[in-house]
C-alpha cells in the first residue's frame, strides 16, 4: 500500500462514523458504572456532546447517499414493543 495514498470524504466519515459508535458505547458504560454523582454528570454531559457529533455524521453522510439505514417494518417495531412491555410485568 502506497503510504502518500489519500482516503476519500467517504472513507473518512465512515471511520469517525465508527469511531464514535464505539465512543459512545464507552462512555455509556462509565456513566452506569461510576458512584461519584459530579464524575458521573460530567460524563454524560460527554456523552450528550458525542452523540450530537455521531448525528451530524450521520445526517452528513446521509444527505450523500452514503449512510441509509432501512426502516424497520411495523410488525417488527410492534414485536419489539409487546416483548418490552412483557418484560416490564
């Protein structure tokens, strides 16, 4: 692999796209695993800002047609529901 070769806008975004998947993921975990409540707000106040950083990824690569989720249909979606709230019983 030539080590001067550039990735494209697209390559780019779908690697900070993953990167921040994963970042919130972590930060998710300290907020539920810290007992220090000022540790624990400043962390989610993190975690607020790293979410609204992987939605204008996403809506950036959306918008270019490189990011399209499929809807879920809506027996899955109501499936889904009935089994959550059998769970809460």
């Amino acid at each position: 692999m030539n080590p001067q070769q550039n990735l494209t806008e697209q390559e780019v975004l779908t690697d900070l796209l993953t990167f921040e998947k994963h970042t919130t993921q972590a930060y998710n975990s300290f907020v539920t695993e810290t007992t220090c409540a000022n540790l624990r707000q400043n962390l989610k106040n993190i975690l607020n800002e790293e979410h609204m950083i992987h939605e204008n990824l996403y809506n950036i690569m959306n918008q270019k047609g490189w990011y399209a989720p499929l809807d879920a249909a809506d027996k899955d979606v109501q499936d889904l529901k009935n089994k959550y709230n059998q769970l809460q019983l």
